[in-house]
C-alpha cells in the first residue's frame, strides 16, 4: 500500500477576530507543528495556500493568504486543511499516524499475529495504540518496552506484550 502523500493537518472550526483569520483544529500532534508550516493544501484538489499560524491552546490560529475578512474566513468552517508529508520531517523512531493505521501486529517473539492497529490515541504521556483482533479491541501504549519494531514499508510491527493482554493468562 503506497504512502499517502497529503495527510490531514487540521480542520477549520471557526473564525477568529474580523480580518480573516481561522481556528484549525490539528489533526496532527499539536498547533505547534502547523505553526512551523508555510504551505498546506485545501481538501481533495490539493491546491497549495500559503499560510501564517501560531498556536493558541490546543488550536491554531491561522492566516490564510486571500482570505481577508470574517465572511470569506467564516465560509472554509469544516474544510480540512492537508499537509505534503515532504514539508515535515518526522524524529527517528516517530511516524504519521495515518502510515501506522492498517499494519499488522505480531508477536515479536513467536510472529503469533494478534490483530491490526486501528486507531492511535494520544494520552500525554505516550500514545496508545488500538489494535483489532478477533476478540475485540486490545489497547498497548506505544513505548519501547512493548513496541520492538514498526516496519511501515513491509506494514507490520513487531510488539512483546505482558502476560495475559491477548490471552487469559495472569
């Protein structure tokens, strides 16, 4: 399965001030990292807009060229705003979400597959990875200790649960 190229960046949930500007809500980890992005593209067509943002709580608040005034800004609420994976460079050991949904997940130790990761929640602390097995939906947090290998490409990754997190063992 190819990489997608644009993954969804945030979406506009309001307006802010009188001069156009928006309130995006971030679909990735946090307004910061849109605020370090000077281009990003509207829904489907791509279409590349530049763009000004700073974070504000957990939004961002954003400055879209051509959109001048509150109405024009009012009218983009509920766009999604998508980002080119090119434009962001991810730390060693981290990943977008939308390459880890999907992968398969197996033992590390006996390659026993347990089922596929389905969702990713952030908690703070660390992530919690949701995973979808025949019997329901199992959640492992994403650290270290349980993830040994994430391997995007080949779409599986490799995890050494405790006792008992896919089986009735204690």
């Amino acid at each position: 399965m190819p990489k997608k190229q644009y993954l969804e960046a945030g979406q506009v949930v309001g307006t802010h001030g009188i001069r156009g500007e928006v309130r995006v809500h971030p679909r990735c980890d946090s307004p910061e990292v849109l605020a370090t992005l000077d281009v990003l593209y509207f829904d489907e067509d791509k279409t590349p807009i530049k763009v000004k943002s700073r974070p504000h709580k957990n939004i961002a608040l954003m400055k879209i060229e051509g959109i001048d005034n509150v109405q024009d800004a009012a009218a983009l609420r509920g766009r999604m705003l998508y980002l080119d994976r090119n434009d962001l460079k991810l730390d060693e050991g981290s990943y977008f979400i939308a390459d880890l949904i999907g992968l398969k997940v197996i033992d590390a130790d006996s390659s026993q597959e347990y089922g596929t990761l389905s969702q990713v929640s952030p908690t703070g602390a660390n992530d919690v990875y949701h995973v979808q097995t025949d019997k329901g939906e199992v959640l492992i947090p994403a650290v270290p200790s349980f993830i040994i290998e994430t391997d995007i490409d080949n779409r599986f990754m490799k995890i050494r649960p405790i006792k008992g997190l896919f089986d009735d063992e204690i």
